[in-house]
C-alpha cells in the first residue's frame, strides 16, 4: 500500500483527497475542503495561491493517517487547458521541495471527470454543470467538444437552459411568440418583476451561475409547460451533438454523464437518452462512477503503480516527472 493524493481545483474551491493505493486500485482515507477557490489573474492559475490552501492541508491528512511523503499526486483544475501554464511550470519543483512527490499529474478538470467516471476504459465522458464539456479517447488520444464558456458554447449546460428559460420569460412578459407564462411566473418568484430583469443580470461578475441558476425551474416547468420542454429538448440535442463529436469508434463504447445538471432528471434525460440511442447506436450510456475529485486519485494510483494509460497530452494531461526519469 502506499499513500497517493487527489487534487480538484474549480470554482467552487479546492478539495483534497488522501488515498491508500493498491496497484492502480485507491480508497480514500482522509479529505480536505477549502471554499475558496484558487486565484486566476493574467497569467493564469496562481500556483503560490493554490500551495498555500494545499500544503498546510496534506500536512495535515498525513498526520491524521500516520503515512510518508505521498507516492503520487495528481492535481485536477478548471482552466488547466488554457490558464495553467504557471502550474505546470513551478508545482513540480515545489512539491518534491516541500512533500517530497517524485511524481506528478497536472490535469485539466474535464480529464479528472473522465477519470473519475470511466476510470481508464476508452469511451466518451460529459460533464455538465454551469457549462457543458465532452471529452473523449481511444486511449491514443484526447478529443474534446465544447467547453467554451458561455458566451462562445456551453450548449446544453445550466448557463444555456438557464438564459433560455429567461428569455422564453420575458417574451411572455412582452407579448411575444415563443413566450412561456409559466416561466415568466417562476422568474418574477425568483428574481422580481420583469423590467428588473437587465440591472439584476448584466452587472454581475458570476453572470453565469446566475444564470443557471434559474435551469431548475425551467426542468420544473417542463412536465406541463410546452416552451420549457422544448428547451430542454434543445438541450439535450446540444448535449448529444458534443458527446457524437468525441465518441471514439470502438465497439460499445460508453457514454458516462457527470455533473450536476444531470440532476435535474427525467426532464433532461429522457430526450437525452433518446438522442444518445438515436445517434450513437452501439454506444452504451451509463452512470458515472464517480466524480472529478475520484479521477485525480485514480490517476494518482496509476501514476504511483506504472500503469498509467490515459493520454499525454500539452494542455490535458502532463506528467512533468517522467522527464527526469
């Protein structure tokens, strides 16, 4: 047995996960909670941000389990792909110099989802929330669809359903076609009336989780509202569309679905599901295993035992280590 660490940094903050591993077989034997989430400036991701919450943490899951230095670690983080090029150059050299860790996993957070739900199988994973990414591999190579942001895609995911619901609301409130008066009702509930609408929306620095905060309702409406099943119909053709693009061509091939908006249920995956079988036919979809915060341990497991076999790839997934082995 050996002692790995699993690392997811997003926006809600950082969560940290102490692992025993066996091969590349891991249980969690202790874990960590910060809800502030790591710094993004203009150069990226804030590496000293990030060790700061970290350290003192494991420092402190290695006392409680009584073990060493972890074997591995592998650190999942929103934005790795794009703001991570801090990270990947000063986190290797301060974690030997402070933990002792010889070898290292840097991960953008759609990775460790797919690790966390598919574990190391070929196949294609989604994970929606606020945004909406797809990724899949061959176990050669890493394809992706979406992820963009909400202004530029996200299609399908909370901010989208979530804007779409508003919009349908405020047709209704004008008169408009394509209007829903139940989701004008569940809007004025939530946010207040109408014409308020722009000043409690365009301001706001987190405009997208406000925006998706609002997709529940429309998944309420949709069982006896027509504009709001449609919308989530939309959806789930969105959804569908990132998860063909990424699909690798391998015999049963599975679809794993992650993320919170999925918990939105039945309104969403019925005609999710529908899509799926309508479009990827000898595709499987299935359940998660787990999330995010179980891909980082996994990968670390891998990394610790050898066995490592997702793809290396410049932005996804590095492992800086294995140059100075």
């Amino acid at each position: 047995m050996s002692a790995v660490l699993g690392v997811d940094s997003g926006g809600s903050g950082l969560r940290i996960a102490l692992g025993s591993a066996d091969g590349a077989t891991v249980r969690t034997i202790g874990t960590a909670t910060s809800t502030e989430p790591v710094r993004t400036g203009t150069s990226g991701i804030d590496p000293a941000h990030l060790l700061e919450q970290l350290l003192p943490a494991v420092e402190t899951l290695l006392a409680r389990a009584g073990a060493q230095a972890p074997a591995a670690v592998a650190i999942g983080a929103a934005g790795m792909a794009t703001l991570g090029d801090g990270l990947r150059a000063e986190l290797p050299a301060a974690l030997e110099s402070a933990l002792g860790v010889r070898r290292l996993a840097l991960a953008a957070d759609a990775v460790t989802a797919y690790a966390g739900a598919l574990g190391q199988r070929p196949g294609a994973v989604v994970a929606a929330g606020t945004g909406m990414i797809a990724l899949g591999t061959d176990l050669v190579t890493w394809h992706r669809a979406d992820g963009w942001g909400h202004l530029l895609g996200d299609c399908g995911g909370g901010a989208w359903i979530g804007r779409a619901g508003l919009e349908a609301a405020m047709r209704a409130y004008d008169g408009r076609r394509g209007g829903s008066a139940a989701l004008l009702s569940r809007m004025e509930a939530v946010f207040g009336p109408a014409p308020e609408m722009p000043g409690l929306v365009y301001p706001r620095t987190d405009r997208p989780a406000v925006l998706a905060s609002f997709a529940p309702e429309v998944a309420r409406c949709a069982p006896h509202d027509p504009v709001a099943a449609a919308i989530l119909g939309e959806a789930a053709k969105q959804v569908a569309d990132a998860a063909v693009a990424v699909c690798p061509q391998v015999e049963g091939c599975e679809v794993a679905l992650t993320g919170g908006l999925f918990k939105m249920g039945d309104p969403l995956l019925v005609p999710l599901r529908t899509e799926l079988a309508d479009r990827l036919p000898g595709a499987r979809t299935v359940s998660a295993e787990g999330d995010p915060l179980t891909g980082s341990l996994r990968i670390a497991a891998a990394l610790a035992a050898g066995s490592l076999r997702l793809p290396r790839d410049g932005r996804l997934l590095t492992v800086p280590t294995e140059q100075d082995e």
